[in-house]
C-alpha cells in the first residue's frame, strides 16, 4: 500500500476517531503508506477537500468523540443534492467527480467507515471500480453481518446513566419518568439500556405496544407500594394500530428517521390520560452520539481500523470488516444492501428482559 485515503459519512458516533488513528497507525507502521483523510465524508470526495493524516496528527485522538475529519448525511455523489436560488432542489450525478478524486489523489485503497446508507455507497462505488473497504459504524447497532457496530456501547452506557439519574428523581417524586433513546427502527439501544439500568417498561420498534399494557404495569406497581415507574422507549416505537410519528420535511435530519421526542411525548400524553401520576419525559437524543467512547468501543474501532488495512494490504476490496467474535471477518458489501438489523423476536435478549418481569408492552394474555 502506498496511497490510501479515509472518509466518514452519516451519522457521528463515539469511536470514529479510534478508527483513524488505527487506519492511520497500521498503514504508516506496516507499509510505510500516506494517508489521506476525507474531510466531510462524501462532499470532500466529490470536491476533493483532503488532509493528510500522519501518527502525530492522530496521536491525541482516541478519546475524542465525532470524527477530525467530520461527516455529513446529506452528501451522495449519485443523487447530489443542491439547493437553487428560488428554493427548488435539483438532483445530480456526481460520481464522475468521487471517481476523479480518487484517481487524482492515487489511492489504493479508500476506506469508508459508515453505516448502512454509507456503505451502500461504498459499495457502488466499488461497482465503479474504487478499490473500497467498509468499516461498519452506527449507535443504532442494526448494521447485519458483524455481532457489533461501534458507538453503540457507548450510547448504551449514555443512556444507563441517564436512567439510573432518572430513577433517583423518579422515585423521589413518585413519577412515571419515560426517556427516549434513538435506534431508528431497531430497539438494541432502549433494550439494552433499559435492561442495564433496571427500566420497568421498554418499548421497541420490533414490538408494537399496547398502551393499556402499559398502563396496567404502572398500576401494578403503585398497588405494590412502589408508586414510580421507569419506560425506556426507542424513537421508533410504534403503539398497536398507530404510525411510527416520522417527520415530514428534513433540513439536518434525514427523510424517514423518526422526530425527535414525538413518541416519548406522545406516549407521556397517552399515560396523562388514563393514570392519576405524574409523568414526565426526557429526550436523550445527540447526547448519546457525543462524546468519549467507552474502552469496548475503543477496542472495537481499533480493531476494525487495523483489520481494514490487512484487508486492502491483502486486495480484499468490496468487503467490510466485521467483528465474529472472538475474530474479524470480511463480509461481501453487496450483502448488505438495504438490510436493517432488528431484535429478533426469539431471541434471548428479549426472554431474558421478560423473565426478570420488564413489560415490553404486549397485550396481556
Ligand atoms: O443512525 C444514527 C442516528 O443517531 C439515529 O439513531 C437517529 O434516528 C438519527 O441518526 C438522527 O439523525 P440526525 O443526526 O440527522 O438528526
């Protein structure tokens, strides 16, 4: 390897950084390369904004949280969005000009370290003849084909901490306290979290909810002399029969991912309603994408970043790496188009939360 470049695209997360100086580390540290950091993931391909990443410059870094090269979820070189003077928007192909870049650069490699819409990317790409390697990121963990993505621990342990605050409020008031996490149309944030920080309810996408469910299980509670109850609900949960409340129109966030706070206010409003308690609710949102990374993320990224430069040494381009535990593997990128990872409904995650009493919200039997 001589010449590799970096990119970041999508979403932030806590370890994108570790990724970095990884990749940066093993390819100067293994072959001697020159690495070329991307700045603002696809827009820098597209108009060739670079920077050159050396060991120094990457050297303070793996604590850091968001990414040094910086990101941005509205750039696809194939539908470029741009907006026109009178507010119109007009769409165009501007691969040709991410296939330039690369070439002018003289990479031998790009790495593109995203998540699901990201790697998509990546891979038509490839299609076109990029040498790409993936490296799979998102906190929402719904990426297929590797047991983690990074960042997701990290807003895992973001929102146990927050439940375990809300907790002490919670029942020092004696209020049903709801805190809603993101995930997009996965549950492994709120599932986790809720199960990591004593959640009575948790409400996910792949389990639509019966608000009398849930209500049934506050009742219970305050009959058992414990008159405060903590609901952990993901972004994209949906009640029995309702829409999951996505957003209609989208500046910074993207068509389709859920509003921020519509289903924990709606789900705080729908409790008011039918319970005499107090309710209130909090909205974690980008907190649990900021910030240091926990160590397993740390790891994980470092991992990642170091098999990824194997990968190319070796010419394995079109494929992502991915944690099998206790190894790394390579997954083919065209396996996971459109592939959304959700908690399977068997799965012991979910038996586990229900043997030790959490209501997910299903209508009782
Ligand atoms: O995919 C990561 C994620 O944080 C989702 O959990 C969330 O729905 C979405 O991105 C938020 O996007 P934005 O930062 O554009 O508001």
């Amino acid at each position: 390897l001589k010449r590799v470049g970096i990119l970041t695209g999508g979403g932030d997360c806590s370890g994108l950084n570790a990724v970095i100086r990884a990749v940066t580390r093993a390819a100067v540290f293994g072959h001697g390369a020159t690495v070329i950091g991307i700045e603002r993931g696809f827009e820098g391909l597209v108009f060739n904004h670079t920077t050159e990443l050396t060991v120094h410059s990457t050297r303070s870094i793996l604590t850091l949280g968001g990414t040094i090269l910086g990101t941005t979820n509205k750039g696809n070189p194939f539908e470029w969005r741009e907006i026109n003077p009178d507010h119109s928007i007009s769409v165009h192909d501007y691969s040709d000009k991410a296939l330039a870049t690369v070439e002018q650069l003289q990479l031998d490699c790009l790495f593109i370290v995203g998540g699901e819409g990201t790697l998509e990317i990546g891979y038509r790409l490839f299609e076109r003849g990029v040498p790409v390697i993936g490296i799979p990121k998102t906190i929402d963990n719904d990426l297929d084909k590797t047991d983690y993505t990074f960042g997701f621990q990290t807003a895992v342990q973001v929102a146990c901490d927050a439940l375990d605050r809300l907790y002490t409020t919670g029942e020092s008031h004696q209020r049903v306290m709801i805190l809603e996490v993101m995930g997009r149309s996965a549950g492994w944030i709120a599932m986790e979290a809720g199960i990591s920080g004593g959640a009575h309810i948790i409400l996910i996408p792949e389990i639509p909810y019966d608000i009398e469910s849930v209500v049934q299980r506050i009742r219970q509670r305050a009959r058992n002399g414990s008159p405060f109850s903590i609901i952990i609900v993901a972004e994209g949960a949906k009640e029995i029969g309702g829409d999951c409340i996505v957003q209609e129109a989208a500046s910074t966030r993207l068509q389709g991912v859920p509003q921020l706070g519509g289903v924990g206010f709606h789900l705080a409003a729908e409790i008011r309603k039918r319970i005499d308690l107090e309710v209130r609710c909090t909205v974690l949102g980008h907190i649990q994408r900021g910030g240091s990374p926990t160590a397993f993320d740390r790891i994980l990224g470092t991992r990642l970043g170091s098999h990824a430069v194997q990968a190319a040494a070796e010419g394995k381009f079109g494929n992502m790496v991915s944690l099998n535990t206790p190894d790394m593997t390579l997954v083919p990128l065209c396996e996971l188009a459109g592939v959304v990872r959700r908690i399977p409904l068997d799965s012991q995650l979910i038996r586990c939360a229900e043997s030790i009493g959490i209501n997910l919200g299903r209508t009782p039997a």
